[in-house]
C-alpha cells in the first residue's frame, strides 16, 4: 500500500514550535496576540491534516503505521473501517452520551477503546495517546458537517 | 439537493472516469434512477408500507414445481489460525443448510469466501462448504480474486459465470469481479499490496472495479436468447445490478447496459451479496435482494439506499453472531420466489427509527478517507 511519508512522533511538537514562532514572532512579550496570517492558518491546518492522516492509516489496520505507533488495535485481521467505512455509525458527534455497550457514561475515546479491546481484541490505547488523539482526528474529520446532537442514542 | 448528496456526486465523478469506455460511464443520476425504480415500484405494495413480513414474497410467474435453495455469501474467511469467528459463522451457516428438512435442490455461494484471496483461506472455505452435500454453484466475489487474479478460485470453483435450468427457471451466475481497471502494473504493486487495495471497501485505489463488462453482456444475451420471455430468470451476483453506491462498489459500472438486456424478460430476480445488509429494491421489472454475510454487516450507505428497503435492525457490536446469516430461498408452484433472512436473531426489520441501520443516521455526513491518495 502506497504510503505518504508520516512525520515521526516528534513532527507535531515540532510543527506547533513553528506555529508559535509564526504567532509570537521574535517579541514573545507581545501584550497581544497578532491577528492570523496565511501561513499561520496554513500550518495550523497542516498539523491536523498530518494527525488525520495517521488517524485514517491506523483506522484501516495499516501495519506500518501500527509498528510506528506502537499499537495493537485488533487480533482478529479486522480493521475499525471493516464495519466503519468513511468511518459511518461512529456517531463522533453524539458523544458524550450514555453508551450501552459500556454501560456508563461515555466519551467517544471509551468508544473506540470498548471497540479496540471487544470485537477486535486489541490492546486499548492510554485515552490520551498519540494514537488515540489521531484516531480521534479522523473520525471527526470524516464527520465533518454532521450535526452536534450530544447524548443522542 | 441535500449537502451529503451534493458531496457524493462529486465524489461519483471522480470515482468514475468520464467518457471513453462506455463501461465506466454512468450518465444518470442517483435520484433520477430512484425516481425511475419507484414509478415501476407498484408491485412493491407491501414493502413500501414499512412492514415487512419476515419472509418475503414476490411474484415469479411459471414456477413450474416448488423447490427451495440456500444462499451462502462473504464469510470472508481469513487462516483458521489468525480469525475463528469467521469460521464459527461460516461453519453455523452450514450446518443450518445442511439441517434444511426438505433439503435444498441447490446452494448457491455469493462470492468473498476469502478476506485476502490467500489459497489458504479459499481452501479452508471450501473444506466447510463440503459438509453441504447438496449441488453447490459458486460465484467469486472480489476478495477471493485479486491475489491471483482468479487462479487459485478457478482451480477449486470452476468458471466464475455460467447457467442452468432447473424446474422452469432459468438461473444465470454472473462475474462482477474480475474485470477492474489496472490499478497495479503503474505502480508495481505486490500481489498482496495489489489485494489489500481491493479489499479496502472504503479505498480510492482500485477505482471503480465492480462491473459485467462487454464480452459477458454478449454471454448473458445469447444465454438469454432461446429463453421465453415471461419465463423467470434468477440472476447471482456479488455485486447489486443498479446504482447504489458506487464509492464502495455498491453497483456494477455498467448497470444501464445490463438493465437493457434484461429489459425483455418480464420476470427477472437478482439476488445478490457484497453488500452485508438487507436491501430490496426494483428497477425496471427486475427485483434485486440483498442478501446478508455471515462474516459481519456494513453499515448502509450515506446516499443510495433504495426507498423500497426495509432496514436491518441496528445490530449488537459486541455479539459478532448479530446482524449475520445466510439466505432460504424457495421458488413456489403457485409462483413466487420466498426469500428469507436466516439472521441469528429474532429480529430483523427496523421498526421504529432509533432501531433502525438508517434511521440512525439523520444527522450524519460523510467524507471519503484521504490517506492512500496519491
């Protein structure tokens, strides 16, 4: 499978380096934030974008990016996008809500980790991991436009 | 035009290439199509009306002798070694056929046996199905293909199309699978990284594979040829023969071409696999079933489903035996065709909107994955 080059995990603390220096310049004392250039906008999108990615590439089992990430999300040979193509009924924006599977109040991040360790018996990720935050991102990003209704079942 | 319709238009362009060769190109809309197959929808009475029997009868004229057959489709089986649910479904599936009391005349399997195509898989598939003892047809779907193009499949099923007579009807299996555009010799793909592509549901990479092609339309015409025109013809495909999403491969490319060669033929039922989900729908005067996997379902399409579709149930994630079967199909003497959804479960049909796999989705928009874009 053709691959983009994924930035290492040091990528996105490094890019949010260059955002700052675009935001605060040389003159970190600024009393107010400058007002928002093209290219700042530019690289905001592109740290995001670059987590989108890594989120789509883990979401369809990409071994590789897996290996790089450090995770095992399934043992079963079955992929979130398996049963979540564009990742659809992942509900992203119902969140939170009451998830009956879990049988408590739930994050979308208890989600996909209930999904990561039952049907595709993986290891469940740290909810605050590079992984999880990635995965996160594309399953919004996927979503994108749909309309916020929180704790709709 | 609803913004998700909007969005999977433009997504429909670029998925199908314009011009050039007629099999890939797809002039007519979603919703004109759906306007088309409501207007000859008047026979659909009872499924238009929300509630579904759980058996399912539509009209087949000149069913000479009743008889029954069973569908079996995508159990997607991966080495026993690596995935057992899928052989547990699968092994279930079979032993319900074979439990059938009157046995079935026939089996028919609807394609993905394998996940990968590996000849491991395609074997162990194969070693399951033998305990089915009845006349077993088989056609490909495209998880068993494209590791070998065909070869290993070939070996143990024989031709990926053919026809039979079998007591007043006509039964056609088609190819839908094996006639994708070259989306690996460019790029120099592996086998395995030209298959994982194919077995992307979601994937851009292989294009818009699912399709009849011209040399077997002229197959399926002169197939066609000797056989009365009000005599019922059953047609097995993986793929649906109409349009209903074609980013996952959800049609054929070529659906208008086969529509027209079946447009003489009064009494013409399609049933078919690939898309994991209970579908009903009409066009022209065929009807179209879509049968379930025993392997998992797929949730329906953001745009495309059939308004004369019943939905499945919303299904248990946690419980892999939910939202699965096979299929019990039976062709009556007083002629109709029954169908069956032998799902593991009481309940297939959604009944109120939260239940339901597309009444869920009201406020759902979708975009297409941007990772293996070159």
């Amino acid at each position: 499978m053709k691959k983009k080059t994924l930035l290492s995990l040091a990528a996105p603390a490094a890019s949010l380096g260059l955002i700052a220096f675009i935001v605060f310049g040389a003159t970190p004392g600024m009393a107010h934030k400058a007002k928002h250039t093209p290219e700042q906008l530019k690289a905001f999108e592109e740290v995001f974008m670059e987590q989108v990615k890594i989120g789509d590439l883990l979401f369809h089992g990409d071994a590789a990016t897996e290996k790089k990430m450090g995770t095992k999300l399934s043992r079963t040979g079955m992929a979130c996008a398996m049963c979540h193509p564009f990742a659809s009924d992942n509900h992203p924006y119902e969140f939170p809500k009451f998830q009956e599977q879990i049988n408590k109040f739930s994050t979308l991040r208890d989600m996909i980790n209930w999904c990561i360790e039952k049907p595709n018996e993986g290891e469940k990720l740290d909810p605050d991991s590079d992984a999880m935050k990635a995965l996160e991102a594309y399953i919004y990003w996927a979503n994108r436009g749909s309309k916020l209704d929180p704790g709709r079942h | 035009m609803c913004k998700q319709d909007q969005m999977d238009k433009k997504l429909v362009s670029k998925t199908v290439p314009p011009g050039g060769d007629p099999d890939r190109t797809n002039g007519i809309t979603r919703r004109i199509f759906l306007r088309r197959s409501l207007a000859a929808g008047a026979v659909a009475g009872a499924a238009a009306s929300g509630l579904f029997p759980f058996i399912q009868t539509i009209d087949v004229a000149y069913g000479a002798e009743p008889f029954r057959f069973a569908w079996i489709s995508d159990t997607h089986l991966y080495p026993r070694t690596l995935n057992t649910r899928f052989v547990e479904k699968a092994e279930r599936a079979v032993n319900d056929v074979k439990a059938m009391k009157p046995a079935p005349d026939f089996m028919i399997f609807g394609g993905d046996l394998a996940q990968l195509g590996d000849p491991v898989e395609l074997q162990l598939g194969a070693d399951i199905l033998k305990g089915i003892r009845v006349k077993k047809y088989y056609i490909p779907g495209e998880h068993d293909w494209y590791l070998d193009m065909g070869a290993a499949w070939e070996k143990l099923f024989g031709k990926p199309n053919w026809t039979f007579d079998h007591k007043g009807v006509r039964f056609i299996g088609l190819d839908t699978i094996s006639r994708g555009p070259d989306y690996w010799s460019v790029k120099k793909m592996s086998p395995q990284e030209r298959m994982g592509h194919m077995a992307t549901l979601d994937g851009s990479v292989a294009g818009p594979w699912a399709g009849v092609g011209k040399d077997q339309l002229d197959w399926l015409g002169r197939t066609l040829s000797d056989w009365p025109k009000d005599k019922p013809v059953i047609l097995f495909s993986h793929n649906p023969l109409y349009e209903y999403y074609p980013p996952w491969n959800f049609w054929i490319r070529d659906w208008q071409e086969v529509q027209e060669a079946l447009k003489p033929y009064s009494n013409v039922t399609n049933i078919h696999g690939h898309t994991h989900q209970v579908l009903y729908n009409e066009i022209g005067r065929m009807r179209s079933i879509g049968m379930l996997a025993t392997s998992w379902t797929w949730p329906y399409a953001p745009t495309g489903v059939p308004k004369l579709t019943t939905p499945l149930v919303r299904v248990d994630p946690g419980d892999h035996f939910d939202g699965v079967g096979w299929g019990n199909l039976a062709v009556t003497a007083a002629g109709k065709v029954n169908y069956e959804y032998m799902m593991w479960r009481k309940d297939v049909f959604a009944t109120t909107k939260v239940d339901s796999g597309t009444g869920d989705n009201d406020n759902q928009i979708l975009h297409p994955r941007i990772a293996d874009l070159p």
